[in-house]
C-alpha cells in the first residue's frame, strides 16, 4: 500500500507526463510538416528527433515544477517577507514570477526554436501560447487535485467524528441501562426479604447471573442470541420470584438462529419493559410470548394497562433503538394490535454484522 506522499507524487509525474504529451502535440504535428515539405540537406531526422526529445523533457520538468509548487500548503518567511502557500492569491503571484523568470530563460536562450528553419517570429508565437498554457494547466490540475484532497479529508474528518458521536452516544446509552436494572433489582430485594426470604435468595442467585452476564458483555456491541437467552432465562426466574408464578414466559426459539446477533440485555428490556406498565397478579396473570422467526425476536403481551401505571417516557425502547441504528443503521419496530403490544427487533447474521 502506497501511503499519502507516494500517492501524491505519483499523480504529480503522471500528470505532468500527461500535459507535456497534450503540448508535444503540436510540436509533433510541426516535425510532421517540415518533414514533408523540406527536403534534401535542410533536413536532419535525428538532430531534430533528439531536438523534439530534449524540449519534451524540458516541458516535462517545467509541469512537475509548477505542479510541486502549486500543491504546496505551507507558510514560508523570507528576509521579512511572509508567503502563504495556503491563500491562492499569493500562489498565483508566485506562478506569475516563476512564469516570467523561465519565460526570460528560454527566450534568451533560445530553448524554445527547434532545430529547424523557420520564422523566429512564428516560433515565438506558438512558444508563448504553449507555454502560458502549460503553466495555467499545471495550476488548475494542481488546485483540482488538491480540492479531491480536501474533501476527501473532510469527508474522513467527518466519518471519524459520527463513529466517535456514535461510539460516546451509545456507551451513554449502555450506561443509562446498566444503573437502571440495578436500581429496580435492589427495590425488587427490599421487598421481598420480609415477606418472602428464600424466594429474595433465589432472585438474588438471578441476579448475581444476569449482573455477570452484564459486566462481561460490558463492551460487547452484539452478543449471539444463544447467549442472550441464557441470560433472559436467569432474568424471568428473577421476575416469577417476585410476582410469585403470576408471570408466563412463553418462548419459541429456532436453534438455526442461536449464533446470530443483537445488543446486550435487549430480551431483559423487553421483557422489564412489559412487566413496568402491565398488571400482574394472581386475577391477571401476564402472558408474554417471546418468538424468533424470519431473521428477528418478536416479543408481545396483552395489553393490561395499570390503573395507576408510572408515565412513560419511552426511554427503554428508545435507547434500544438507538443502539441499533448506531450498530447496524437499523431500526427496531412496535406495534399496537388487537389489544397485543407487540416489538420486533432484528437479527443480525454474524457473516454481514461489521462491528469493531
């Protein structure tokens, strides 16, 4: 792999060799005529061969000299006097002295006459247009390149900052979530320890598994499903404690989807998510049915709203959402049907899911 200084020079040679080819044409096509229409001593096909050689060249280092100079981005004080290779107004009065210190050169020299006879004048006159608009090529060619630079630093700036966005947004969202489970787990303990102590034992035996299934997942973006439904398992045994059986888990899993993917603690916020705002007890027992199918985990339960039910303020099912769309730019669906409250979230295949 080539890195950005090798890349660069590249493009500079190439398309330096590319303007000296587009201006050796009409050259060429001179070389062509004097050819046909002088004959005998007057013309010599090597010494002009190696005449139409030599200026190529010449034109080339010419390109590669304005083209360097036209790629430069730098700040350069000389004797008090401060150029800024980064304003184009200064580039520019640059290239004018450049053009006319080669311009006095070749004149004076002669470089530019091939070795031919011929009008000076004429020579003069293809010589100025040719080589005005070499230096004017090699600009805009320079200020192109170095305009898809550009973009595309900003477009990496940008992506960088969206991943950094969304890597901070989600690790604020994991942490919202995490303090959430332990709060209400430790009321769930308060109240039980009285009135029911082995069941309190076991809830928090759930608890220790769930809460280790927490922090090893920690930073984990996906996890297998397999893994999430062990997990889930530990989870409802924790919630049939303390609604003493009044909680119905129904849960049809497909064993050809146990090593796809989904965020952590998605099942347990679903689940947590039904048991906040329904009833549960003994007159209505909460049925939850909890099915993996066409490449997603639908979760749904009877509406049975609470009399003096805690407003909601959708923040669960929003951060759940959330992660998806930073994960994999999906987006989790909820739907209200038939008197059911029914979420689907998406499973990812472990083969497509690229996540650092």
């Amino acid at each position: 792999m080539m890195n950005v200084q090798q890349q660069k020079t590249r493009i500079l040679f190439l398309s330096a060799l590319g303007i000296s080819l587009l201006l050796a044409l009409p050259r060429f096509i001179i070389l062509l005529y004097v050819k046909n229409n002088v004959g005998g001593k007057e013309y010599d096909i090597e010494a002009d061969g190696l005449d139409f050689v030599l200026k190529f060249i010449f034109t080339y280092c010419i390109a590669l000299i304005f083209l360097w100079i036209n790629t430069l981005r730098f700040k350069l004080v000389f004797k008090g006097i401060r150029f800024d290779f980064n304003k184009l107004y200064q580039r520019l009065l640059i290239n004018a002295f450049l053009f006319w210190v080669l311009h006095y050169i070749i004149l004076s020299l002669n470089l530019h006459i091939p070795n031919v006879a011929a009008n000076a004048k004429f020579y003069n006159f293809i010589f100025n247009i040719t080589f005005t608009l070499e230096v004017v090529l090699c600009i805009l060619v320079a200020e192109l390149y170095m305009l898809v630079i550009k973009n595309q630093e900003i477009r990496l700036r940008n992506e960088s900052l969206q991943k950094a966005n969304a890597e901070a947004t989600y690790e604020t969202l994991k942490n919202q979530i995490n303090p959430h489970f332990l709060f209400n787990s430790f009321n769930t303990i308060n109240s039980m320890i009285a009135v029911n102590p082995e069941g309190a034992r076991i809830f928090v035996n759930s608890m220790s598994t769930v809460y280790r299934h927490i922090l090893g997942s920690f930073k984990k973006p996906l996890i297998p499903l397999q893994e999430e439904m062990e997990v889930l398992s530990a989870y409802i045994t924790m919630m049939n404690e303390r609604h003493k059986g009044n909680l119905q888990v129904n849960i049809k899993n497909d064993n050809h989807y146990a090593h796809f993917l989904l965020p952590p603690m998605s099942l347990q916020l679903l689940v947590e998510n039904a048991i906040k705002h329904n009833i549960v007890s003994n007159k209505q027992p909460l049925q939850i049915a909890i099915e993996v199918t066409n490449n997603q985990v639908c979760v749904n339960n009877r509406m049975q709203d609470k009399k003096n039910k805690e407003p909601s303020t959708g923040a669960g099912l929003y951060n759940l959402n959330q992660r998806y769309r930073f994960l994999c730019n999906k987006e989790i669906s909820i739907e209200k049907k038939n008197g059911y409250f029914v979420v689907s979230i998406p499973l990812l295949n472990p083969n497509e899911a690229k996540v650092e």
